[in-house]
C-alpha cells in the first residue's frame, strides 16, 4: 500500500487549498508554488503514486483530468492561446509529490519543453 502524502488531504478538504473543481473523480486546485500566471494541479481522488503505477482500472479517472484540464483553461481564459499540461515520473521527471498530478500551466507563452 503506497503511503498517502498531502494531496490526499487536500482531496478530503483536511488541509486548506484554492479548490476550482471536484468531482467522484479527480480534483483541481493551484499549485502553492505557482511557475505561470495559470498554475492548477488535477489529480485523480484515489492515490496512484506515479505513472508507473497506472493500470487499466485507472483509465476513467486519468482522462477525466484531460477533460477537467479543458474546460478549467476554458474557463482560466487561455484556452485560444494556449497552454501545457505535464505529468513528471519519479526523479529524472522531477516528481516531487507522489500522487499523479497533470499540472495545467498557461498565461503567458511558455519556452521550449526540453532544455
Ligand atoms: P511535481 O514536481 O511533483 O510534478 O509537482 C508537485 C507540485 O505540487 C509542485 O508544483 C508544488 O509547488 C506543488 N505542491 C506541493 N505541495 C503543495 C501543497 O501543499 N499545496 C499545493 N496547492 N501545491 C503543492
């Protein structure tokens, strides 16, 4: 059993975060740390530590993030102009928390992904 981390305290509302949706689902909030004008975190509820731990069971919740992530950049205003959505995997991706997360960054143009 993967241990929780704070992201699941924030799906049960136990710790404060700036919720924008929640669903049976997934939840959206922004990032604490924000690296563009539009930086939201959606998660799926249930803990899946990282990418690798996905399976097919996984499949409703992990493309509802894809849904949620369109209409919160529709509703953010930069849905025309574009954005990023980025799941990092385990240390060479640069994953801090371990719960999946699809970070949605946009407000401004962004610079190349690899560097
Ligand atoms: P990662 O590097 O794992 O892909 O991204 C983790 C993200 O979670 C970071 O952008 C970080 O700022 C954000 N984060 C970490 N702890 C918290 C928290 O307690 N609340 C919120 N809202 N964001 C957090």
């Amino acid at each position: 059993m993967a241990e929780e981390t704070i992201f699941s305290k924030i799906v049960r509302r136990e710790i404060p975060a700036d919720i924008l949706y929640q669903d049976e689902l997934v939840t959206a909030f922004r990032d604490i740390n924000p690296r563009a004008p539009t930086h939201i975190l959606i998660i799926p509820n249930t803990l899946i530590p990282t990418v690798n731990d996905v399976t097919a069971e996984h499949e409703a919740a992990l493309g509802r993030l894809f849904t949620v992530a369109r209409k919160l950049a529709a509703e953010q205003g930069i849905s025309d102009n574009g954005y990023r959505l980025i799941v990092n995997c385990n240390q060479h991706g640069g994953q801090e928390v371990y719960h999946i997360h699809m970070h949605l960054v946009g407000g401004h143009a962004l610079g190349p992904m690899l560097s």
